[in-house]
C-alpha cells in the first residue's frame, strides 16, 4: 500500500524539478502562503468508504490578484490580453510567439503555485514550438493556422508525443505515448503551442480535481473551495489567466462545471463534433453517453475560435466516429433561424433589434434546488433578455429525476470494473467513487445494459416532443430557442461536498450542446440566505434541504455565478450565435 506513496512522491519531485527556478515566484513576498501538505494515505469515511475524511485545512484566501504583485506588467498585459485581439498580434507578427509563450509559462507557473493545477509543464518544448511558428511567419508571411502562436493548455488526457501522461492513476506512471492524441494534432496543425498539462481527480469520474498523484487542486477565488472537476485544473489556470485558452473534457459537466467555478466561458459540443480518438478516458468503450472535448477561456470569441479552428482542420479525416461538418457560419449568425414576424407575414433571417427569440428560463431542475445567487442571476439574464427585445417564458422540467436514474446507470453498468482495475494496477485505494463501489455499482448484463439504452433513446424521444410543443407558448412559429439554466446548484463549494451534477449530466444524457457564461459574483447583501419552502424529496437523505443549509453568504461571497444556455442536438454554432445574443444584451460579465 505504500509503494503508491512513494512513486507518487517521486512522480511530483519529477514534475517540479522540470520548473526553471526563474520561472518560480517568491509567495512571501507577496504575503501568501504556500499550499498545505495533504498527508498520504488520506483517512476514509467510515460511513461513506470511498469519500476522504477532510484532514487538511486550506486557506480561504483569494488569490486572484496575485499576479498583479508579481509579474512584470509585460507579462500582465500578454496574458491578460483578448484573446481575439491576442491571435491578431500574433498572427500579424506585431507579438512574437516565442514572447507570448514565456509569459503564460511564468502566469501558469505562478497559478500552479498557487492552486497545484499543472501536472506537466513544458518549458523548452513549448518555447521550441512557439520559435517555430514565429520562424514560419518570418519565412512564409503567413500563419500556421487559426491558432497561430497562441499557447493552450491540455487536459491530463491529452498525450503527447515522447511524454509521460498518468491521467491521475498512479499505476500509469511511466506510461510515454508514442504518439499524440488527434486533438493534439489538430491543435499543432492549427499553429498552437501545447505548453502545460492540466490536473484532474482519479478516475474523471467527479466534479472535484484530486488524486493520490499530484494532490488537490483548489480555487484561485478561495483556496478552501474546489474549482469543479474533472478539468478543474483547466479550471484553476484559465481562471487565473495562466492560459488564454484550455481543452477539457465532459461527460457529465467536467467542462461546464470548472468553467462556472472559475468565472470563464466554456462549451460542451454535441458529441462527434470535435476529435477524442487517441484520448486517455476512464470508460473507453462506454459509448452510450460519450465524453466530448470542449474549451475553457476567458469570452465567447475564445469558445467560437476554438471550434472554428479545430472544425477547420476537418477532424473527421482523423477521427472515424466524427461527423463532417464544417463550421457553419450561416448557423452562428442565425441566418439558418428563420423567424416569423407574424401569421401572414413570411420568414426572414435573424437581425439584431429587428426580430424576436424566445428563451426559456429553468428556474431549478426539480431534483435540487439552486442556491440564491444562482436563482438572482436567472433573474437579471430573464430581465436583459426582455429589456432587448427577447420573449422569456418558464421552462418546467420534464422527469429530469428520471434522467438522473438513467444516467447514473449507465456511469456505472459495468459495476465500477474499469476505476477499480486502474486503482489496483498501481496499489491505490480508490477516492470518491461510489460508481467503483461494487454494493452501490450494480453490474449490468448486456441484456440490462440494452435495457437501459432503450429507456435512454425512449427520454430523448419525449424530452425532443416536450421542446417542439413550446411553439405554442412561444410566440414566434417556433419551438424555444434556447434553454437558460444553473450549472450546478451552487457557486462552488467547499472540498469534498460537490457530489451532485443532475444540472449537467441532464445535457449529456439528451446530448444537447451547452455553453456556459459568466454572470457576476456572489454578494450577501444581494443574496441572503432564505428558507427553502418546500425540498424536493426525489433523492435520498433529504439531500435538497442538506445542499441549501449549507449555504452561507458571507463564506461565499465574491465566488464567480455562471449559468449555461442549452441549444439543439448538433446545432453548436447556431447555439453560439443565441449566446452572442445573450451576451449583446448585457447578461454575461464580459
């Protein structure tokens, strides 16, 4: 049982001896303290056998403007700078790569530092890379690709060629790929520059970044609250502007939930719409509900440049599962969605200030209730909405309980065979997972396995019925374009606690694509903690009034509020333009 102690200790001492000590900055001197030792092996619930036994306590500060004390105001200023307007000083020569690199290295150094983000960091290969794509510039006068220059962060699912990559699993240590994810491929064909790897928990399989490996990865907003999983380290670092664009995941948040946590924009694509072959996963021949790669940045241009850069290199000649379909431009200007101006009156295409969408708000999913700051930021994107001339109407849920049920059977249909093989490769108790617990993981056969891929299939059937028959309360001739909702019942949450996803994993379920955007922040004189006049009783254990008297304003005050908007099944870019409308109407942050 110690042998994983020692490797993982060694694996660490590794990672950090790869970090030039010029690139380290002196936390005293900006008077914070380093990051508490999490002493392994960590003690277990004895009620809850797979759930840690919070031992470790962790500062509450916020260390989002620490940065600002110890970069150079060079370095501020790159990495704090649009992304848009970032790819065009790069792709005109105006900022060399090789500049751009060193100082996200530096900011994501520091955001490692400071949150334990990074599981590989890759000084001289990234600035390698980067003077290649500088040099190409200077021969050529033209760019590598959409991406030209611009330096991105992968997920610890991501290989690359000739580098050792864990996926948080201590028996994969010493594990080198031969060659690169496809993701990673088209990422180097559109002119990026992988430069870090990002941590994530044991297993993917949670809403909270730990494993035995690297350690727990904690907020920049406050250190005592986790920044989502399972790309929490994406999470932390693109929050941190240590990265001007990050790849993540998702299964079943694992995107929208950092994303939301961490104050940023993110996307889940509908699936089959961007490269996972060659990718490392925890359920890899799982196909029932697919994981999806998805970005995590800073503003809706981040998200629209990713997909149109990884859609322009045709993923689907690389990856056989892809669907082929190219960015469609028509669709993100909402030239694709035609709206009636009345009865008699014929179609046209979508202007800004000339014609009507209809958005519908979730006010809560009928499992667990939101807590008021999310419930306030429904509220305020309803009356911009309005305020710019949209129709916003209720949406009432439908059996999304049902959902829940359906997909935690499939999570878990192979009775957690998969996490527990890959915890006992490398001698490591399994964390978290209940779905690797064999008494709350039942086993399904084949047969079982059909079963619940019809109750699936016949869900998706009423859930698209239910959307269509909106037309009537809509206004427009349409069905509601669009579905706003919270990403998660709360902004954040201490460690250990965030243990429920029925927000997300219903998008995954329907495969709907969904992309998430900022709101605000948590004020305790805006939102005050209220009684919660009627819990939902679906879950167990009064689970709905145990998440909501847990929260406390003044302990979450200053925490990022997100909420996501819901499109159609492999409509992503027309979803992207209905988020561009939200955020035209003054919704979003920035």
């Amino acid at each position: 049982m110690g042998d994983y102690i020692a490797k993982s200790k060694a694996h660490r001492a590794k990672r950090d001896a790869s970090i030039p000590a010029s690139y380290l900055a002196d936390l005293s001197a900006a008077g914070v303290a380093p990051l508490p030792d999490e002493k392994l092996p960590l003690p277990f619930s004895k009620s809850k056998p797979h759930m840690p036994e919070p031992t470790t306590i962790y500062p509450t500060d916020n260390v989002m403007g620490v940065p600002g004390k110890v970069l150079s105001l060079e370095d501020v200023a790159i990495t704090e700078t649009p992304i848009d307007k970032l790819l065009d000083l790069l792709r005109t020569g105006k900022l060399s790569s090789v500049r751009t690199t060193e100082a996200f290295l530096r900011r994501a150094v520091l955001a490692h530092q400071l949150t334990n983000c990074c599981t590989d960091i890759f000084v001289d290969r990234a600035l390698a890379r980067a003077k290649e794509c500088d040099d190409t510039l200077a021969s050529t006068g033209k760019p590598i690709g959409l991406l030209h220059g611009l330096p991105v962060s992968l997920k610890d699912q991501f290989d690359i060629k000739d580098t050792e990559m864990t996926m948080g699993y201590v028996g994969w240590i010493g594990r080198v790929a031969k060659s690169n994810s496809v993701i990673t491929d088209v990422i180097l064909r559109a002119g990026g520059v992988p430069y870090v790897r990002t941590s994530i928990p044991q297993s993917l399989m949670r809403c909270e970044t730990h494993n035995h490996i690297y350690g727990r990865t904690v907020s920049p907003f406050n250190r005592s609250f986790t920044p989502g999983g399972s790309s929490g380290g994406e999470g932390a670092l693109v929050g941190m502007h240590g990265s001007p664009l990050g790849l993540g995941t998702d299964i079943g948040g694992s995107v929208r939930v950092p994303s939301a946590f961490n104050g940023l924009w993110g996307m889940r694509p509908s699936m089959h719409r961007t490269p996972y072959q060659g990718a490392a996963n925890s359920f890899l021949g799982q196909e029932s509900v697919s994981s999806v790669i998805g970005p995590l940045t800073h503003s809706l241009e981040g998200v629209v440049t990713f997909m149109r850069a990884v859609l322009g290199e045709r993923p689907w000649e690389l990856d056989p599962i892809l669907v082929s379909m190219p960015f469609n431009e028509d669709a993100y200007a909402l030239k694709d969605l035609q709206l009636k101006k009345g009865s008699s009156e014929p179609t046209e295409s979508y202007a800004a200030g000339k014609t009507q969408l209809c958005f519908a708000i979730e006010w809560d999913d009928g499992i667990v209730h939101p807590h008021p700051p999310i419930t306030r930021a429904l509220r305020e994107t309803k009356a911009k909405l309005e305020a710019a001339g949209h129709k916003v109407i209720d949406w009432v849920p439908y059996d999304h309980l049902r959902a829940y049920d359906i997909i935690g059977r499939i999570y878990s249909a192979d009775g957690g065979e998969d996490i527990r093989r890959s915890c006992e490769q490398g001698g490591e108790p399994v964390m978290y997972n209940l779905m690797a617990d064999g008494k709350e993981a039942k086993h399904l056969s084949t047969y079982e396995s059909w079963q619940v891929n019809r109750e699936k299939s016949a869900y998706r059937k009423e859930y698209l019925d239910y959307w269509q028959a909106t037309k009537d309360k809509t206004g427009t001739g349409r069905p509601v374009d669009a579905i706003i909702a919270p990403v998660s019942n709360w902004a954040s949450c201490p460690h250990d606690t965030n243990d429920h996803v029925s927000y997300t994993t219903q998008w995954n379920l329907l495969d709907r694509p969904c992309v998430v955007f900022p709101v605000g922040f948590v004020d305790p004189a805006k939102d005050p903690k209220t009684a919660l006049d009627k819990p939902y009783t679906g879950l167990p254990d009064n689970a709905d009034q145990e998440y909501w008297d847990r929260y406390d304003p003044e302990r979450w005050a200053g925490m990022p509020i997100n909420l996501q908007v819901v499109g159609k099944r492999l409509q992503d870019e027309e979803l992207l333009g209905l988020a561009k409308v939200i955020r035209d109407a003054g919704a979003t942050l920035h």
